[in-house]
C-alpha cells in the first residue's frame, strides 16, 4: 500500500529509536561451532570437551552482542521502540512497547507528514527506510518517497547531508554525529543517553528513559535545523 504526498506546507522534524527484534537470531546465519578443535597440547578427554564448550559459548555470546547491536540498525531485524516529531503546532514522543502500538504510531506520523518537508538527521540513510519498510512489515499505508541522494521530490531535508555536503569524501577529523554538529555550531546538549543504549534500555523496561532520549534529540534537531536556516522563525514559534 502507498501514499502519496502533495505541495510541501510546513516542516515535520522527527526522530526514532530502534531495537532489535525479539525473534531477530532466526534471520540471522548462526555462527559456525564445526570448525572448533582444541590445541594440539590438550590431551585429556575431558579437557579437550571443556576447551571446545568454552569456545562455543564464546562465539554465542559473541553472535548474541552482534544481534544486540548491529541488528538494531538493519530494517529487517529490528523494529521502532521510540517515535517523536515536532511541527509548529504540535510535538510527540511515543513509546512503542508492542508491535501493534508501532504500527498505530507509524499511521499517525505519515498522517502528520502529508504536505510537509520532512526534516531530520541522517535521515534519508537511516529514519525513512526504517519507517518505510517497518510500515510494509506491519502493513501501514507509507509514501512512495525518492530517497536518492540527490533527489528531493517528497521535500526531505536531511541536515546531514547538508552538514556533510551529501557526504562528501575527504579528510574528516571531528565526528559527524547530530550531538557532534550541535556542539560544533555552539547549541547545549545535556542528554547523557545515546542511541546505541537503546536496545539495552529497552531490555530493561526503562521506557521513559527511551522517550527521554528521542524528546532531546528532536529538540536538538529542530535547534540545529534552526541554527541552519532550515526552519526559520516563524516555523518555529
């Protein structure tokens, strides 16, 4: 299913936070636990069998850490736990604690997206394919967006891309996060919580540090934006 957007009104500068899914070992290729062989020096039965049981718990736990945090940033092994979006008139931050609470929050925002610049950071890479083929997963209506680097058909304004003129290649020295150009360009940043602690946060049922952490960034994106001219003030009154 698809939708379409109109004549561009006003900006919606959104975020979201993602965690792995439940079931996401089942779509991954398990490590191989054939090949592993003690050192010529083990001798004894038992100290052979223990050698190769610590090596294979070490490669589980090893293909556990990279389904906790690689999988969180693949659009088909992980899901959306936080969504949030400003507009001059409105803000939300949602926690999505189920899948059927993901998939109502993901209707709602391409609702309050219809005839408005997107505006994000990264998002173009990370945000919009993310919500798009969650949306095909969960069978919500999405925009049929151009997402080439060059394009702007649906009125995507990635500040990334600005700030990295479309990531251009060259010597690069100072880090290219959001919280990176937010200090850079002189604007606060006092949230403590990054992306990569999300899987862990909600693991652990911490939901309003998760929403915490997606509210500071929209804020910082929307002052970053600001700072660029992106959103001028009358957008943001």
């Amino acid at each position: 299913m698809a939708i379409t957007f109109a004549t561009d009104v006003s900006p919606i500068v959104f975020d979201l936070e993602t965690a792995p899914l439940a079931d996401v070992a089942q779509y991954l290729d398990p490590p191989d636990l054939t090949d592993i062989q003690a050192p010529s020096n083990y001798v004894k039965p038992e100290a052979i069998a223990a050698y190769v049981e610590r090596e294979r718990a070490k490669r589980l736990t090893e293909f556990a850490e990279r389904c906790a945090s690689s999988a969180a940033l693949d659009p088909n092994c992980a899901r959306i736990v936080a969504l949030g979006w400003w507009t001059q008139t409105e803000a939300e931050y949602r926690p999505l604690r189920t899948e059927a609470e993901e998939a109502q929050a993901i209707a709602v925002f391409w609702k309050r997206a219809q005839h408005r610049t997107l505006v994000g950071f990264r998002i173009r890479e990370f945000d919009l394919p993310m919500l798009i083929q969650r949306s095909r997963y969960l069978d919500v209506a999405h925009p049929a967006l151009d997402l080439g680097r060059y394009t702007r058909g649906a009125s995507i304004d990635d500040l990334y891309d600005l700030l990295t003129f479309h990531d251009a290649r060259g010597e690069r020295v100072m880090r290219r996060g959001l919280t990176a150009f937010a200090r850079r360009f002189g604007l606060p940043v006092t949230d403590t919580i990054r992306g990569e602690d999300i899987p862990a946060l909600v693991a652990a049922g911490d939901w309003e540090a998760v929403v915490s952490h997606v509210q500071a960034d929209v804020a910082l994106t929307v002052a970053l934006a600001r700072r660029l001219r992106v959103i001028h003030d009358e957008d943001a009154r």
